[in-house]
C-alpha cells in the first residue's frame, strides 16, 4: 500500500483527503515513480469541483494531478531508455500525480540544474504552451496576442514564442508589466477593451492565445481575421459562438514539451512563475489558496 491525496466527493477543497491507496504498477511502455513533487494547477480544481466531469473520467476514489516529478522505482515492459534510480519529470494526462507513486508513460530526464520543484511545475504547463503555440501556428515574423501571459502557460507561451522570432504582445495585470517585458514581449493591461490597446501597439496580429478565458474571443477574431489563428485554453462559450479553436490537450499535441523546455529551464532560457511548496497532506489548503486568490505562485505539493 501507499499513500495519496483521494477525490473523496466532488465539492469544496475538504473534499481532498491523505489516504492509504492500492500501490499502482508500471504497465507496458510505463515507468513508475516515486513523486518528490507534484504541480496543482487551475484545473486540477474545476475537475474537484466537479465542473469538468463530462471532459475527464476522475471522480471520487481518483487521485488528481497532471505533473510530477520524481525518482524511477520500476520500469514496465518494453521500457529501455530509462533506469531505476534517474530522476525525472512526467507528463500524467491520465492524472494521478498527487500521490507517493505514480505510473507515467510520458517523461523526461531532470537536469541536474532544475530543483524537484521547477520540474513539478512544468510538465503540464509546457505542453499546454508548446500546443497551443503548434495550434495556433505561430511562426518567425508573426505578431501573436497572448492573453492572460502572466500566468503558469503564459510565461511559457511567450518565451517560447519570442525564441522562435515571433512578436508578442503579452495581456497582463499592470502589476505583471515589468515580467513580461523582461521576456522581451510588449506589454499591455488585460481586461475590457484588451484589442484597443492592442491596436495601439500594432497594426498587425497574426494569431491569438487565449490563455485566461476572460473574454476577448470577438475582437481576437476580427483582429486575426482568421478564427483558426485564436486559440483559447478556457473559454469555451467564446469559442463556441466565434469559431476561434478551443485547446484540445493530449498527449499527441506536444509529446516533446518536457524535451523542448527542460533544457531551457536548466540553461536559464526559460524561466516560471514563483512556486509555493504544499506539504502533500495540506493538499486541500493548496486548493483553498488558489481558489481564494490569497497567492499567485504556482503551488507545488512536496
């Protein structure tokens, strides 16, 4: 037996408890391991909630989490590129990370360089902003809107974006000014009125990421021309009713994600949000802290 944090109902963040679990298994093409970190992330919560159940199978007895990292304990069948002992970030989009152990048929060596917690906070992230970028065809010499760039995909998104010679013009809080620009983007303030400001930046805008969901899908699209050029990872009504292209997360979108930006993060090419560490148990605490707001790192259960 071990131990992880179980869905015990769909709710409120109590509903996240440390429980004794069936020890999972390395299955073929899996490799088992045991988690040092694990990255909590925006819909980690929707699906606690229960607002996701008719997009992912999880409900109570499941064990949440789309990233981790941690050490090899087993190899599976047909398993040859990796040892026991190696460290390693993995990928989960059957989720399971928030627990002692997991088996993962996604990974990617860790550097030496990036800490337990950096490499929990990635996985999920980068393939997120590594497809959506695929998605949305950015390309060198185009103009891309990132909407919502401050955030844990958003950061990524737009350095990815910029080492490729695309154009950014990050939307953020005005408090996130100073980041964004550091990243070699433009800025300018998210909310109402976004494509104003915009406009008043650049004439062009070749394609759009909507990373925040808050709006904006209209103007993204008459700005593009092109609803196969706006991309949105949260709003699926704005998509619905524009045409813009609703994110479609799995593991064939972006299977190099963890190849592509672990050796930038090692290498000081690529840099995250601040990360929080959680004690796995408080789990639920870690929910409670993003869905209040009272912080904006990017939580990790350690």
């Amino acid at each position: 037996m071990s131990h992880a944090v179980v869905l015990t109902g769909f709710g409120g963040p109590a509903v996240l408890q440390w429980r004794e679990v069936e020890t999972p298994s390395a299955g073929p093409g899996e490799i088992l391991v045991r988690v040092k970190a694990a990255g909590v992330g925006p819909t980690d919560l929707a699906i606690r909630a229960g607002h996701l159940a008719n997009v992912f199978p999880q409900g109570p007895g499941s064990v949440l989490g789309f990233e981790a990292a941690g050490v090899v304990e087993q190899l599976g069948a047909d398993v040859d590129d990796v040892a026991v002992g190696d460290e390693v970030a993995v990928y989960l989009p059957g989720q399971g990370g928030y627990g002692e152990l997991v088996a993962a048929s996604v990974w990617h060596a860790k550097p030496a360089e990036v800490s337990w917690q950096e490499a929990a906070a990635l996985p999920a992230s980068a393939e997120a902003a590594l497809g959506v970028l695929r998605q949305v065809r950015a390309a060198e010499g185009d103009t891309l809107v990132v909407l919502g760039a401050a955030g844990s995909v958003g950061v990524i998104a737009v350095q990815l974006a910029r080492a490729w010679g695309v154009r950014v013009v990050g939307a953020a809080s005005p408090r996130d000014e100073e980041l964004i620009t550091s990243f070699g983007a433009e800025f300018v303030p998210y909310g109402e009125g976004v494509f104003d400001r915009v406009s008043a930046v650049t004439e062009r805008v070749d394609a759009v990421v909507d990373v925040a969901g808050h709006g904006g899908l209209p103007e993204a699209v008459r700005a593009t021309g092109d609803p196969s050029r706006v991309v949105t990872l949260a709003d699926h009504a704005g998509a619905a009713a524009t045409g813009a292209t609703m994110s479609n997360p799995s593991p064939d979108r972006a299977p190099d994600a963890l190849a592509v930006t672990l050796p930038m993060l090692a290498d000081g090419s690529l840099r995250l949000k601040r990360n929080r560490s959680v004690p796995f148990a408080d789990a639920a605490e870690a929910h409670r802290l993003l869905e209040s707001g009272e912080t904006r790192d990017k939580i990790v259960l350690v």
